[in-house]
C-alpha cells in the first residue's frame, strides 16, 4: 500500500509532463494486462487497442472520434514506449520552463490530433497503402509537436553532447524531422506521416502566436522601403524647403505604386527603368 501511495503522492505533486509519463505507462500496463486475458481467451485482438487506437479509415474515425486523442497514450511495445518517455521527460521540461503547463498539455493533445489526421490522409490517399490495414498508436506526435514547437521558439538554444560538442535546438529539430521524412516509404510510414503531422502544428502554432513573419515575399519589399532617416535641425529657405517636401511626396508615390505592382504581379514584370528607380531608392 506504501507504494502505491508513494506514486499517487508523485502524480499529485508532479508538473504536468511526469503526470504525461504517468499516465501512458499506466494505460502501457492496463493494456499488457487486457493483452494477457485475451490471450487466455483465444482472442486475436485486444478490446483496449480496437476501441482506443487509429485505424486508417475515415468511416471508422467517425465511429470513433475520441481515437483521433486517445491512441497518442498508447504503445505498441516496451522499446516504443521508453524512448517516447525519455524524450518527453526531457523535451517538456525544457517547454514547461519557457510556457506553462497548460500549455504544453494543449501542445501534446492537439499535436496528437494533427498527426493522428496527417496519418488519415496519407492512408487514403498515397497509393503505397492502398489495400494495407493499419492502426495507429504512439506519443511521437505529441511529442514532436513540443519539440518543434520549442525549437521554433528559441531556435539557438544549445546543448552540450559529449563527443559532439554544442549542438543548437533547431539542429536536433530538423534531424528530428528529416529521420522521419526519410522513413515515410518504411513498414512505419503511417507513424512517421503522424510525426510530421504533429511537428507540422508546433512550428505553426508557435509562429502563429508569435507574430513571426514567416512571408518571404513581404521581406522583399521591405527592403525596398525607403529607410527612416534621424530628423536634423537644418535652416532653408520656404522656397528650396518647398520643392523638396515635393519631391519626396512624389517619389514616395512612385514607390508606393511599384511596390503594389511587385505584390499583385511579381517583381520580374517591373520595366528596367523601375528596377533602376527602385535600386537608387534602397540606396538612399
């Protein structure tokens, strides 16, 4: 009874990423349990993973929306869950120091659903799966969605690794990613489709939130805009100062019209005299 107590008082008392591990290695046992009895039984399938987990059709997940929550607490086997802990353990305590708990729970929860639809898409409509049925289990989804979440966040974050060196947050989180992009044609396709999915949310979610101007085509165009110059204190005469407030409101309308050509049209349908225009412009 003491043991029990002991890890009741640890999930009481825990941050939310031990109670994340507590809860996936009780449903871990609950479901090797169920496995054990169905066996006793005869039965080939296990009544825990076919209410719980994924399947790969559309019209089951209709019958069984919560599945699209459920099988990201769920594991295949004890290697899969041990290493899917280990990186929680360490990746939502490096999340929960810069968001808060709350947070990192709607991460994992909405991660999870991402992949769990990224791994329905991909089984309906790749053509490698076709006539192949597939379940899906697992908290990589989640956990990718914590992972690149946190990497977008503060992408120079370093790690020292022993016979590496230091290693930066949004390296680990591109290897991360490429190990699964590499793996999408693998016996694990649907799985690595639904970590992709998960990673997917994260770098949105987190640019999204915050205000991170991800639009290659508007950093352009600020580069164009002419550059705010520190006011000066300068005596001339009404007439000169006159014609140059005019020049510049004209020039400035120029711009302004050449910039909205570049966003409706494309930069490559400026005449020649309108690139020089805007060149000496960006040099002032």
């Amino acid at each position: 009874m003491s043991f029990i107590n002991d890890i009741k008082a640890r999930y009481i008392n825990g941050n939310i990423v031990e109670k994340l591990i507590y809860v996936n290695i009780g449903l871990f046992l609950f479901t090797l349990l169920a496995s054990v009895l169905s066996d006793l039984y005869n039965s080939n399938s296990s009544l825990i993973i076919d209410w719980l987990a994924l399947d790969h059709s559309f019209s089951s997940t209709l019958l069984k929306p919560w599945s699209l929550v459920t099988y990201g607490f769920l594991h295949a086997n004890f290697l899969h869950i041990l290493f899917n802990l280990i990186a929680l353990y360490f990746v939502g305590n490096l999340f929960v120091e810069y968001f808060t708990e709350k947070q990192l729970l709607y991460f994992y929860i909405l991660g999870t659903v991402f992949g769990g639809l990224l791994f329905l898409i991909s089984q309906n409509y790749f053509p490698l799966f076709e006539g192949k049925k597939t379940v899906l289990v697992g908290a990589s989804a989640g956990i990718s969605a914590i992972f690149v979440g946190i990497a977008t966040y503060m992408p120079n974050y370093q790690f020292k690794i022993r016979f590496i060196g230091f290693v930066k947050l949004w390296h680990l989180a591109a290897f991360w990613i490429g190990l699964d992009i590499l793996a999408l044609s693998s016996n694990n396709a649907g799985g690595h489709f639904a970590h992709l999915g998960g990673a997917l949310f994260g770098f949105l979610y987190v640019n999204k939130a915050a205000n991170k101007d991800i639009n290659l085509l508007d950093k352009i165009l600020d580069y164009f805009k002419p550059k705010k110059k520190p006011l000066k204190t300068v005596y001339k005469s009404p007439k000169k100062q006159k014609s140059t407030v005019k020049n510049t409101s004209v020039n400035q309308q120029k711009i302004d019209e050449i910039l909205d050509k570049i966003g409706k049209s494309g930069y490559d349908t400026l005449t020649k005299e309108e690139k020089d225009f805007l060149f000496k412009q960006g040099k002032n």
